[in-house]
C-alpha cells in the first residue's frame, strides 16, 4: 500500500498503533504535567513532536497521530492549566503539539485538519511543510528545558536518520517513539546488496536464430529482448539508493556485514538490535520494543520506545500493560507482544506455523534470572526489602523492576516467583525480601 493510499482509511495494525499512542499519551501527559521536578514546581510545557504527521485524518474522519495528541493537549489545558475550550492558553504552559509533514498535498489536508487546536483557543498545535531537521534549529532553543516526545512513523525505512536522532537526545527528558518497520529494512538491504547482472550477459542468454518470417519479425523479436533486459536491470538501479536509505537509518554501514553473515530466518532480529545500538549510540538509555502482529500471524511492525530518562521507561511499561488489555476489537485484530525478548515474540506471531516452544522457554527464563541477578545486586546486604516502596522514601523490589530492568509489568507475577524460590522471600505479608551481603552467594541458589 503506498503512504497516500493508507490515509485514504487506516488500516487494522494502524488503528492500533494510535490507539497505543493515545494510551501512552495520555499516561505521559498527566505524569510529567504533575511533576515538580528540581526547582519544586511544574515543568511549564511538554511537547508532543510528530516528525512524519501525514494528513490528520484519514479519508472517513479516524483521527491520526497528530489530532490524538491535539486532543490530549486540550484535555491537560483545560485540566491543569484552567483552559477549557474557547480559553486561551498562557505560550509557557500546557502540552503543545508540533505536527510536521513533508508532502505538500498531505501537508495542505493536515493544516485543515489540526486547524481547530491551531487557530481556536486553546492553541495547542503547529503545522510545518518540510521535514524535522529543516526545523530542529528553531524548535530545539523553545523546548531546551522542557520534556520532549518525539513520534517517528515513516513509510518503511526512508525517512529515519540517525543524524537526527543524535540531536533529538539533545536534554534530560527526551523520548522518542518509532514505528520501525523491520520487514520492509530486510527488504531494502536485500535489494542494496544483491548483485545486478550484466547487461550484455542477459541480451547474449536472449539470442535467437533468424525468424523465418523475416526481419520485420526479427526486429520486433530483437526490441523484446531489449525491453525485458532493460527491466530486469531496471530493479537493480535504485541500488545505491537502497543503500544510503540504509546506511542514513542506521548511522553505519555495519548493517551490510551483518545482513550477509545472518541467516534470512534471523535477518529481521539482527536489524532490530543494531537500530537499538543507534538509538543508545544517540542519547537514549533505556529501549523499550514491541512488536505488533494480526492474529493470523501476520508481522506488521515494531515499535520502539526510547528514552533518557527512567520515569518514561516505566510510564511506558504501565501504558503498554494497560493497552494488552484493552486493546479493541479490529478488523484484523492485531496483537501487542512485547519484544524484550525477540525470539518469544517471533514464535507467539507464527504460533500457526513452526513455533520453537522450548527454545522461547528457555529465553524467557534466562531473560527473567538475568533481572533477578541485577535486583539482587541492586539491594545487596539490605534486610528488609518491601515488594512496594517502604517507608523513608526506601526504594521496593517494584519500583526498581519498574524503571531500572528490561521486565515488563505483565512479567512480576513470574519475578516474585523466582525471587521466591531462590530463598530472598522474607515475609508474605507485607511482600518483603532479604539479601544477602555478597550477591554472588544469594545468585548461587538453584532456582
């Protein structure tokens, strides 16, 4: 489907992403408008960013990323700054949402579009034609001290530019969410490296005797060869393109070798590290992914969440934990699996295929021991550890699970388990855990 036919109507996978987007929203809004931060008071504003904004609305009026934010924008005006609709808002406060949209006809739909919260009060939003970096000199001085969400939902990879991630990550509260398409990046890698034929090598394998009906046909004959050759080369031209759209994605050239040296089962994995190594290379400390599949086992795409903070680390796990379980019914019903261990994901979305069952088993164990292992480090010698934070502002096993490991929050059910079985379990009720001093000797026990 081409980016102009998408917004025509969203499809199923497309509804979901926006319906993740609006329950991260909404969730981030309300807990960085409430939060003193260090100098004990609100942060003034917080920005919503959206780097690739389309048109708003597709053809039959679904809201789309940019009008999503726009009314959570006008939900935190009105209920923490007292300005409700037809109320201004004062240019230091609230959420504000910049929409950006580099094709000048989706650009014209989308200034339609987000005129309400653009030109009626509250004003929230800001349409700009072009692309972010064409913009990012002017808007980085506003935003410098305020808390900044970036949303990246190119069209497959083109569009994403490690550049521009290297100065996003450009404060102490910036985030970043990408749809990152890995399907459609094997794709374009496969097609960058592949090897064009010769051109004379494919006219020579297309020579024919004469025709006996004579050079009229022999020449029409002749023209056909030279078509089809041109088309069979005509696939390989965009090869250099293929290329820099790849190398301009990642910041390296490095996906090349990896792509070769990995099997074509594993290709799609391979990528989605290497984008996380860009991401950390950029700034971002913490990456959340997720992967979004039909529930036919159909891969869609991955979404990223990358942050420098920990307290949008763990919005973000509450927000997706929520949306597992209210995610509504769509045509195609999607599915949200998460994808801090990619190999359990990849086999839940083709659980109709071949599914390794106890390969996943055994990730997911050691992936959920390597937590423990930190958090019994973390809490090293203390004897009186509560599951949720203790008195004295005392940091719970929760909390650090929440904003300092990989575990998503569908997963502590299973951490208490294994907490308990290695022997840390001190009382049930409270939940409360000792450690020992040396972790090294709690991390010994079986499990």
């Amino acid at each position: 489907m081409s980016r102009n036919n998408h917004f025509e109507r969203f499809e199923s996978h497309t509804q979901l992403k926006h319906f993740l987007l609006n329950a991260y929203l909404r969730q981030w809004a309300h807990i960085l408008v409430q939060d003193r931060g260090r100098a004990h008071r609100r942060p003034r504003r917080i920005w919503f960013i959206d780097a690739f904004a389309g048109c708003g609305r597709d053809g039959v009026g679904a809201p789309g990323s940019p009008v999503i934010a726009a009314d959570v924008a006008r939900e935190i005006a009105a209920e923490y700054f007292g300005a409700p609709k037809g109320t201004a808002l004062l240019p230091d406060r609230g959420m504000r949402v910049i929409a950006v949209e580099a094709n000048a006809k989706r650009a014209r739909r989308l200034k339609g579009n987000m005129q309400p919260y653009a030109r009626e009060e509250p004003r929230v939003a800001s349409v700009y034609t072009g692309v972010l970096q064409e913009f990012l000199g002017d808007l980085q001085p506003r935003v410098r001290h305020d808390p900044v969400l970036y949303f990246f939902d190119p069209f497959g990879v083109d569009g994403l530019d490690a550049e521009v991630l290297n100065q996003v990550f450009d404060g102490p509260r910036r985030e970043v969410l990408l749809l990152f398409s890995d399907t459609g990046a094997v794709r374009l890698a496969g097609h960058a490296v592949a090897q064009a034929p010769n051109r004379e090598q494919l006219l020579a394998e297309r020579t024919r005797t004469k025709s006996l009906f004579g050079q009229d046909d022999d020449a029409t004959l002749e023209q056909a060869d030279l078509t089809f050759v041109e088309q069979r080369l005509g696939g390989y031209r965009g090869k250099q393109q293929s290329y820099d759209k790849m190398t301009r994605a990642f910041g390296t050239a490095a996906w090349v070798e990896i792509f070769l040296n990995t099997p074509p089962a594993l290709r799609r994995e391979r990528l989605l590290d290497l984008y996380g190594e860009t991401l950390r290379k950029a700034g971002a400390k913490y990456v959340l992914r997720f992967q979004v599949t039909t529930s036919a086992g159909e891969h869609k795409y991955t979404l990223l969440h990358a942050a420098t903070h920990s307290a949008a680390f763990a919005a973000m796990k509450k927000a997706m934990h929520s949306a597992r379980r209210t995610i509504p019914r769509l045509a195609e019903q999607p599915v949200l699996f998460s994808l801090d261990d990619t190999k359990s994901a990849e086999t839940d979305s083709r659980r109709h295929n071949a599914p390794a069952v106890e390969t996943v088993a055994s990730e997911e164990v050691r992936h959920l021991h390597d937590a423990v292992e930190q958090i019994a480090r973390r809490f090293a010698g203390q004897a009186e550890v509560r599951w949720i934070d203790g008195r004295a502002g005392r940091v719970g096993v929760k909390h650090y699970a929440l904003h300092d490991t990989p575990l998503l929050v569908h997963q502590f059910d299973d951490l208490k388990g294994v907490l308990a079985r290695r022997g840390y379990l001190k009382t049930a009720r409270p939940l409360t855990y000792a450690f020992p001093q040396v972790a090294e000797d709690g991390l010994s026990k079986a499990s």
